[in-house]
C-alpha cells in the first residue's frame, strides 16, 4: 500500500494561525502520511527562529472574547494601543492552563517526524526575508515544487 500524502499551505503568521499547519501535519505524520507544509508570505514568520507571534481579533470575528467582550466591546475599542498585546497574553495564558503545547514544541515534532518545511522562495526574495533568521532544515522552492508534491497529494490544505 502506497504511504498517504498531506500537503498544506501556510500563509497566515499570527499565534492563533500558526497552530493549524503543526498540529495537523504532526497528526498526520503520526498516522504514517509523508507530509509537506509550504511556507509563503505570512506563514513565512512561522519559521524564524525567534517568533514574536501575536493573536489579533480584528478580522476574526468567531473568535470567542474573554467576559463576553465579543457582545458589549465595540470592533473599534479592539484597535486601541496595548489591545492586541493584551489579547496575546490572554491567548498564551489560557494555552498554558489547558496544557496545549508551544509553537516551538509543535514545530520542533513536525521536523522531528520528517515533515518537510518548504519556504516561498518568491516571498522570501519579495520581503527580503533573511534565511539565517529561520530555524534549520528548512527548503527552499517555487510552487511548481509544492504543486509537484501536491498533486499526488490525498489531501490538499490551505491555511
């Protein structure tokens, strides 16, 4: 029986955005799927070494609001200075309560179980991105290498 493929695309780089790609590709890969995850605009920050990810409510409007401030707090108080920083800590603290692992942790077992991280070159040479500034073992190529991945891929993700 030929091994199931996962590829997904990540181009959100936020903290609430980074988790989707890690968890699913490392369930994946514990399931025996050959996984890829391509990295491009955004989801480029995911693989910097020192990540400074924040969560932002704005444009998010399923996100639940601690104190039912989804309810009574106006979308504009959501763009007041601190607001954003604030919501982060929130986010992390509730994380850590619950027992959910870091970033870093989720990122560290993807690369661990073979899932192969592919950076954007395009994005990467259009943002001036420095690769010495992300995490080893990271790939570099265009979408016609994801594409190539992809389309023997079972399942097909964007994130």
């Amino acid at each position: 029986m030929e091994q199931k493929k996962l590829a997904i695309i990540a181009t959100k780089g936020s903290l609430d955005w980074a988790y989707p790609p890690f968890i699913l590709a490392s369930t994946a890969a514990a399931l025996g799927y050959e996984v890829q995850i391509f990295f491009t605009f955004y989801g480029l920050q995911l693989l910097k070494k020192d990540l400074a990810l924040e969560v932002t409510p704005l444009g998010n409007p399923g996100m639940p609001m601690p104190m039912g401030m989804d309810k009574w707090f106006p979308v504009l108080g959501l763009t007041l200075p601190g607001m954003q920083g604030m919501m982060t800590s929130m986010m992390k603290a509730k994380m850590k309560k619950k027992g959910v692992a870091s970033i870093e942790d989720l990122r560290e077992l993807c690369q661990e179980a073979e899932v192969k991280f592919i950076a954007c070159q395009m994005t990467v040479d259009l943002f001036e991105l420095n690769p010495a500034e992300f995490i080893d073992g990271v790939e570099y190529a265009g979408a016609a290498a994801f594409f190539e991945f992809a389309g023997e891929s079972d399942i097909c993700l964007y994130i």
